[in-house]
C-alpha cells in the first residue's frame, strides 16, 4: 500500500487569506476522489485537509508499484477538477510521495484536523453534503 499525496489548489488561494465559505470542503473533495475511483483504482482510504491555497489530500492505494499507485491518484485528482462545475478554475499542484509532508504526518500521527473514510463506509454515501 503507498501513501500518495495531492495538492489541489484553488483559484485565488494563498496561504494569508481564510478561504470563502463558498469553497468546496476537504471532506465534499474526499467523498469526489472515492466517488469517481473504479475498483480497479483500489483505493482504501483517503485524508482531506483544507488550507487557505486549497485541498491537500492523502490517498492510500493497492497497486503493485509506487508509479501505479500515484498514476491513480493523479487521474483521480484531475478528473475532480475536470468534471465538477464546483472546481472550474482549481489546479493540481502536484501528486506524489512527501509532497505535504504534514498531511501524511496528520494521517500517520493524527495530530492535525481533516477527516478520513475509508472506502467501504463511502461505499454507502453516494450524495455529497451540502455547503
């Protein structure tokens, strides 16, 4: 299993401003990532944590190798921002092993907040909440 990590950022975010209560949350961006991934992805849990730039995320993954497995999250993460009106204009600023370093910390260590579902409770949650 490898831990991939994302980072998505929004139009306008920087890390001096708080982010408009109109910005989709880490946990909505969460349930998009296991919502879009097919079982072949073999996703098993995946950590959300908004910052004033955006939305890192922490993905682990089942595949064979670490390029398999951050391929996954890469596809993934692009398709969000390609597929859902929510996201016109965010980016993927990167996706890979250490990227945030404090994200996996947070996982690893749950020392930071965020939220984290593991695939099969998303399994039964097929609406995203509300803002």
């Amino acid at each position: 299993m490898y831990l991939i990590t994302a980072r998505l950022r929004a139009p306008g975010g920087d890390d001096r401003r708080p982010p408009p209560a109109t910005r989709m949350r880490a946990c909505e961006l969460r349930d998009l990532v296991l919502a879009l991934a097919a079982p072949a992805d073999r996703i098993e849990h995946v950590y959300g944590a908004a910052s004033p730039a955006g939305v890192d995320l922490g993905v682990f993954v089942l595949q064979p190798t670490f390029d398999d497995a951050e391929s996954v999250v890469d596809r993934l993460c692009r398709r969000c921002v390609e597929v859902t009106p929510r996201l016109a204009g965010w980016s993927l600023d990167g996706c890979g092993a250490g990227l945030a370093p404090g994200i996996a910390d947070a996982v690893l260590l749950s020392e930071a907040p965020g939220s984290v579902l593991p695939l099969q409770a998303a399994a039964s949650r097929r609406d995203l909440p509300e803002n």
